[in-house]
C-alpha cells in the first residue's frame, strides 16, 4: 500500500496536515507542499524560473519544521515569491541540533495568474510533529489562516 504524500485533516478554524515521505527530507518537501497547496489553487502551474537557498539550524527536529515552513511562507510574503518545488538537499543532526540545507523554487507572484485560495498566516506549534513511523516519516502541521 502507497501512501499519500500529504492530506488533509479536520480543524474547526484553521488548516491541519499530515505528510509523508521515506526520509526526512521527503516529509519536508512535502509539508512544504501540502503548505503552499493550500494558499494556491494550483501549485502544478507554477514555474521554477526562481530559485531560494534554505539553510536553517533548530535545536529539534520540530523546531526544525517550524523554521523551514515559516522561512518559506516569509519568503513568500516579503520577496513576493509563489513556490511550486522544494528540494532538502540534507537535514543532518549535528552538537546544537538539527541543519538543513535545500531550495525551493518558484516564480514571482503574478494576480493575474495565480488563484490563491487561502491566506496562510503563520505556521503553529500547536500539535506540530515529526515522528518517525514504522517505514518513514509524518509530519503534522496546523497553519494558522
């Protein structure tokens, strides 16, 4: 049995994800999918005509998460960049903790172009994990909208 990438979950107020992917760095990729899916209608249209360089340090693997998704959507905000790919080149557990290293690519935020759905505006702690499954690993994910 394959399982989804990410889906979506009930929440009464704001937006609940699980994703998963065989490495960590797969599950990353993916909530950042699952995140950016929610704010636009159609990520598959977006192009990778600009690329970001991602490279965060967090005491903990959720801190970690958090970190990542909230540097992608203040990417998102300020330089006005719609994402579309996320690559983790590495997550390796160091002394202090947790570094990752990837991009994401995507292209400028054009209105006339892009149906956003939902504004995204920040990712939450509440209830945020990574676990290590059985094969791979989740993560679970509430955005605050």
């Amino acid at each position: 049995m394959t399982l989804p990438t990410y889906e979506y979950l009930p929440h009464p107020a704001d937006v609940r994800f699980r994703a998963f992917g065989n490495t960590l760095e797969e599950v990353f990729e993916y909530s950042a999918l699952a995140m950016f899916n929610v704010i636009i209608n159609d990520i598959s249209n977006i192009k990778p005509e600009r690329s970001v360089d991602i490279e965060l340090e967090s005491d903990g693997i959720d801190n970690l998460l958090y970190n990542y998704l909230s540097e992608l959507l203040f990417q998102f905000e300020v330089e006005e960049i719609i994402f579309g790919e996320f690559h983790i080149d590495s997550i390796i557990q160091a002394d202090t903790g947790y570094i990752l290293k990837g991009r994401a690519m995507g292209e400028d935020i054009d209105l006339t172009r892009h149906a956003f759905e939902t504004e995204v505006k920040a990712v939450t702690y509440h209830q945020l994990s990574v676990t290590k499954e059985y094969v791979g690993y989740s993560t679970h994910v509430i955005v605050d909208t």
